[in-house]
C-alpha cells in the first residue's frame, strides 16, 4: 500500500472519529433537553432548566403586550435612521414623555403598540419626517395590582398587568373557600366608577361569569354565605352555610342538623327572624304539617335561628326509658357479681 493510500486512509478515520463524537455529544444534547417535553425528570430537567437560565432566556407574561404605559414607565425609542429619537424615556408623572422637536406626548394608558403609533402618527403631523418608521418597547415597568379580600384561600393584592376574567383573578388567589357565597363584588380604581356585583356560584351559567372583567386597580371582594342557625332538639344543632345560591328552606335546615331529637316537640317550631329595621319577630311554623305535605315549606334567610321546643311528655318518657336501662343494666352486674 502506498504512503498516499496509507494517507487517505487516516483521513477518513479521523473524520469518522470526529463524526462519532459528534453523534454522542448530539445524543447526549437531546438526553438533556427532552426533559423539557415531559420525557425525563430528575437530573435531565435541571440541566435543561439550567440551560435555559443560562442562555438570557426571560419569561414575559401571557397579557405582557395589553399592558397599559403608566407614569414612572421605561421606554426604549428608535427611529430608523434618525438618532435623535433614539434612547431611553421616562414616563413622567403626567403620563407625557419629552421628544426633541415635537415636544410632549402623552402616551399613559397606551399599550406599547399603540403608543409606538401615536409617536409615529405625531412626527407626520409636525412634518419631522416623511416616513417615520418607529420602534418602542417597554424596559421598566410597575407591575398594577389587583386586591382580592373575602372568602377566598389566599386574599391579598396580586399584580394584574392587563383585564382578566373574574374566575382568573379568583384563581390568583387560589379561589373560593367553603364558606363563599353566591355574589362577589368588584369596586374600581376609579372612583367615579360604581361597584359591580357578580352572581357567582356553581350553578351560574359560565357565559355571565365570563361578561364580569377586573381591571388593575380594582377591588374583588368574595362575600360569605349566609348562615342559619338550627338549636333546640336537634341531634346537631349549629350553624349552617347556605350554598350554591344562597337558598335553604325549612326542611333542609333540619335535615342538615340530622333530623329532630326524640324529646322535639313536632307540633310547632320557632323561627327568630332579625327584620331590616334591627327589629325580631318570632314566626310560630307548623312543622307536623309541612313534613307532611299539609303546609308549604318556607325559604330561610341568612342570620335565621330555628328553634325546636321539646317535649315535656317525651322528655319523661325518655328520662324513664334511660333509668330503666341503667336499672336492668345495674341488675344483671349485680347478678354476675354474686
């Protein structure tokens, strides 16, 4: 074999070495980043994660391009082949930034976009230039909050860059607690603007909740639900929320608290009601004959107790039953004994 053979054939095994490589290092490449699509976990993921990091890479929220310019702004302008209007502009406390020869322009309450066309549209009318092709893009900014107070898992302020949908906003917060009600209300930044109330439960068609938009700024406060009070002879007696749309009728009450005790009295049970005026009345109901179809069940609402009186009767036929019981009882021990 030739020294020109012997040559040829050391350059091609060189290449295939490098080639080699290559692949492993492609192989290994791929091992790291599918990670990223949910194919592996653990070492992979962090490595792609890290990768990502490394690379400058930022996340920009989902409603970063409806965010509106708002005093205290940074804002990066350039126009094309024109250096005096490229640069860096704060947004003053009036909402306007300084441009050389054109002067103020008020951009607050602009997205970036819209701004960008409203510089541009303002060099045409001034007849600066002919043809001003403009970029804007937005470097510091204030992220606007939103507070959400009430029934919900985590109330607090929340930054909110552009309007949401309600159920979005409510899932900042981590969404209704057991004891929300059926209406939240949306006051606005704005003070001349008047509160919103929202029937919002499960039973509502999702379409309406939809039509109910927050802005930054506002004020989303989850009320509670009512609550009705069930004591007397009941075998729970307590305080019970009135869910899904804020409705709780008589029967339901009881059943709530696990049906009547045996010493109730089933003739006849109290309803204390408190009215608008802060004045009580007491509304006698007659509960043997709603159970049984006789009388119409009556509709609670929030902050009513029901009262069910026992029975003097069954009391002592209940008390008798017991100390026959505790008697038989006492006797067979005292039988065992001897």
């Amino acid at each position: 074999m030739t020294s020109k053979s012997l040559h040829a054939w050391f350059v091609v095994g060189a290449l295939l070495l490098a080639f080699s490589e290559v692949a492993v290092s492609q192989i290994d490449m791929q091992q790291r980043i599918s990670g990223l699509n949910g194919t592996n976990t653990g070492r992979g993921q962090q490595s792609a994660n890290a990768a990502i990091r490394n690379s400058g890479v930022a996340l920009v929220p989902q409603d970063f391009a409806q965010l509106s310019l708002a005093p205290g702004f940074l804002v990066s302008l350039s126009v094309l082949d024109d250096s005096d209007f490229t640069g860096d502009f704060r947004v003053d406390e009036q909402g306007e930034i300084a441009l050389p020869y054109v002067g103020n322009i008020h951009i607050a309450g602009e997205t970036a976009s819209e701004a960008r066309e409203k510089i541009r549209e303002k060099l045409l009318q001034e007849k600066v230039l002919i043809d001003p092709q403009v970029s804007l893009n937005i470097v510091e900014y204030t992220a606007p909050m939103v507070t959400i107070l009430g029934e919900v898992a985590g109330p607090g302020s929340y930054p909110l860059l552009a309007p949401r949908k309600l159920i979005d906003v409510l899932a900042l917060a981590g969404g209704t607690t057991f004891l929300a009600g059926n209406e939240v209300l949306i006051t606005h930044g704005n003070k001349d603007s008047e509160p919103i109330l929202v029937h919002y439960s499960k039973a509502t068609d999702p379409k309406l909740v939809d039509l109910a938009i927050v802005h930054p700024g506002d004020t989303v406060q989850v009320k509670r639900a009512g609550i009705v009070y069930v004591l007397g002879a009941v075998n729970r007696p307590g305080g019970f929320v009135m869910q899904e749309e804020g409705t709780l009728n008589l029967l339901q009450a009881i059943s709530l608290a696990d049906g009547t005790a045996p010493t109730a009295s089933m003739g006849t049970i109290h309803l204390l009601r408190r009215n608008a005026d802060g004045s009580e009345v007491d509304i006698a109901l007659p509960y043997k004959q709603i159970t049984r179809g006789k009388s119409p069940d009556i509709q609670l609402q929030a902050t009513d107790v029901l009262f069910v009186p026992s029975s003097a009767v069954k009391a002592v036929f209940v008390n008798s039953q017991a100390v026959l019981s505790s008697a038989a009882s006492s006797a067979i021990y005292a039988g065992l004994v001897r």
